[in-house]
C-alpha cells in the first residue's frame, strides 16, 4: 500500500511538470490508444477494462519478428512478443499519464522477463509508444520513478516504438469476467483485482 501512495504521489507531481506539453494525438478525434505488456493479458486487461474513460481493452502480441503469431507460438518465448493490452481511451476522461500510472502501480518493473510465477520475454514490462509525445511522457515518468526510489532494484520497463500489434485469438479476450472459475483467475487474478477495485475506487466504472 505504501508503494502505491508513493507511486500516486509522483504520479501527480509528474503531471504537474507535463500537463502543459501537447497531448499525444487522438484517434477518430476522440480515442487515443496505448499499447503496455506488464505479465499475463488476462490479468492486465482485467484492471484497465474497469476504468472511467477506457473504451475497448484487447489482449494480443507486440514486439516480435513472426508474422500472426499463435498463443502457442509466443509461449515458446521464441517469437520475440510480448503479451499486451491495447487500450482505446477518451483522453478527455483519462490521460496519457493516468493510464501509465496504473500500468506502472499494477505489476513489478524491476523484473526482467518474469511476473510472479510467469517467465519468458513474453511476460516483460513494457511501452510501445504510438508517438514522440507519448515516448517523452513514458521516459520522463520513468526517469523520475527511478530517482525516487520507490523500487528498491532498478527499473527495467522497455520503452519502444509500436509497429505492429497482433489481437490474440478470442478465448483470451475479457477472459477473467468469462471465465470467473477457472484456477489462475480464483486465485491469482481475483485478489490482484479485488485490491485495485480499492486501490482505484474513484477512478473506476460505475
């Protein structure tokens, strides 16, 4: 919990700093889109589906060197891909920096290739950002995350241009509301989501 606080707190000093540069540009005049890894996309697009602003949460593959890779493929950790959410928001209700804010408040940076029990590249931290505005909002955000030291290790998120993003096949899509009962969503998921349900209470859908 303390993390969280601290992490929120930089959060809004950092948003003070960069509330006055251009907004990364919007989609169709009113959506913009993220592109984040931070671990298994059942449990990432469970978070950022519940929050004000978010339209559409998809779960796919970015970062790799095969063409439409297969869930199997990317398991291997041979393609090159991480797991991610693409999130479509209303920066007029979200911005840019809310959505790193979660991104970075609801995984672990500091491992490399591994989230809890999940290993592989495909499980890495990382931002695949859609313009210069949003690569300067993310390396900004991370530079001051690491010179607060909220972590104790060193940071180790990827920051990359996005090029190509794959939609995983479609028993992986909003997998956690769907699939309530099974093993990793009862035990793994539910209570990652029961604290963010707290921890972002005001931010959340009604």
């Amino acid at each position: 919990m303390k993390k969280f606080h601290l992490i929120t707190l930089l959060f809004f000093t950092f948003f003070a700093v960069t509330a006055q540069s251009n907004k990364p540009k919007i989609m169709n005049e009113e959506l913009e889109i993220a592109t984040l890894g931070s671990g298994c996309f059942w449990c990432t697009e469970a978070f950022f589906l519940r929050l004000k602003g978010v339209e559409s949460v998809v779960s796919g593959y970015s970062g790799g060197k095969v063409k439409n890779p297969t869930y199997r493929e990317v398991c291997t950790g041979l393609t090159g891909h991480a797991e991610v959410i693409q999130v479509k928001f209303n920066p007029k209700v979200i911005s840019y920096e809310d959505i790193l804010e979660v991104f970075w408040n609801t995984h672990d940076p500091t491992t490399l290739n591994k989230q809890g029990a999940d290993e592989g590249p495909q499980y890495r931290s990382a931002i695949f950002y859609h313009n210069e505005e949003q690569k300067k909002i993310a390396e900004r955000y991370k530079e001051q995350l690491g010179k607060s030291k909220v972590y104790k290790n060193s940071i180790v998120t990827e920051i990359t241009p996005f090029s190509v993003f794959y939609p995983a096949e479609d028993y992986h899509q909003n997998y956690f509301a769907l699939n309530p009962n099974q093993g990793y969503c009862q035990y793994v998921i539910r209570p990652k989501v029961e604290k963010f349900n707290k921890q972002y209470a005001e931010k959340l859908k009604k």
